[in-house]
C-alpha cells in the first residue's frame, strides 16, 4: 500500500506538470497561466466559505462512533474540491470540477457514509 501511495505522490504531480507543458506548447503560455490562476481564485472562493474544523467535526463524530451528517460530508466534499481547484493543474481541476456536479457528489457522499459505517461497526 505504501508503495502505491509513493507511487501515486511522485507520478500524479510529474502527470501535471508534462500535461501543462504541452498545453503550454500547443497553446499560449499566457493562457496556460491565466487558466491556473482563475481556477486557483475558484478553489479558494469555494474553500473561504467552508472551514478546515470540517475535517475535526468529522473526526470527533467518527472517534464518537457516530456516523457525520451528510451536511458535514458534503461541506468536506465542497473544501477538497476548493482545494483540488488551488493546485495547479488540469486532471486535479477536472477531478474537483467533476466532483461539484451535484449526482456526483451526493454518490460519493452516500459512498463514504457506507464506508464510514462500516469503519465504525467493526
């Protein structure tokens, strides 16, 4: 497991970076530029209306054996996407972007409720 968790925090970023490359060649640096920027003001305007404590909420409910409402999960899921928009580049951005369209996002809240559930009976 810790090997692909390596694997994934080396590949992903090198991914990003040759991915903004070749949009930078094919395309206009200045754009490649602008685009990163405009999606780093849209990561932080979705984070600035939630706050980190979300991730402590969470936390506190979990150690409580209690399952997060899926109010809470959903407000997590809006500042992982604010964050996902903040890093630079195109698959992080299409990930964050795909993850605020509404269906999307309630299955994978329904899906981590389950997961979590299941982490909490064992």
């Amino acid at each position: 497991m810790s090997y692909l968790l390596v694997s994934l925090i080396l590949f992903i970023p090198l991914v990003e970076i040759w991915i903004l490359i070749q949009i930078g060649i094919a395309a206009n640096l200045n754009a490649v530029f602008i685009l990163c920027v405009i999606t780093a003001g849209a990561g932080w305007w979705l984070m600035r209306g939630e706050d980190f404590s979300i991730w402590t909420l969470i936390e506190t409910e979990l150690q409580n054996q209690r399952l997060p409402t899926e109010e809470l999960l959903n407000d997590f899921m809006t500042w992982s996407c604010g964050l996902a928009l903040l890093i630079p580049g195109f698959l992080s951005d299409l990930l964050a972007l795909a993850l605020l369209i509404p269906p999307l996002k309630e299955e994978l809240v329904r899906f981590l409720r389950e997961w979590m559930q299941q982490k909490i009976s064992r």
